[in-house]
C-alpha cells in the first residue's frame, strides 16, 4: 500500500510543480498570440503522447 501512496504523492507533486512552471514560467517566454500558435500548443501534446504510445506498442508487439 505504500508504493500506490508513494507514486500519488510523487504524481500530485509533479503536477503543482507543472502548474507553478505554467502559471509564473511560460508567462516570461515571448510567445506570439496567434490563432496558429493556439492550434498548435492544443494539438502538439496529443500528437506527442500518440507518437510515443504508438512507439512503445511497436516495441512491446516486437517482443511477443
């Protein structure tokens, strides 16, 4: 039980540290208000997490 306790607390840490990044860090960065770059910031993490999980299933599917 104190593994699964563990990796929550690890897992809620990272997440107010992002947060923190998120709120007081990216405001610093000169990033343009376009309608693109909107589009892009919503799309690009989804591409990246459908890019490594579509990595890692090739690679776990190659070991069977």
């Amino acid at each position: 039980m104190s593994s699964a306790v563990a990796t929550i607390v690890k897992v809620m840490a990272f997440s107010v540290a992002f947060s923190i990044v998120i709120k007081y860090g990216l405001p610093l960065l000169p990033i343009p208000h376009t309608n693109a770059m909107a589009l892009l910031l919503v799309i690009l993490p989804t591409c990246i997490l459908g890019t490594l999980l579509g990595i890692r299933s090739r690679t776990i599917a190659s070991t069977k």
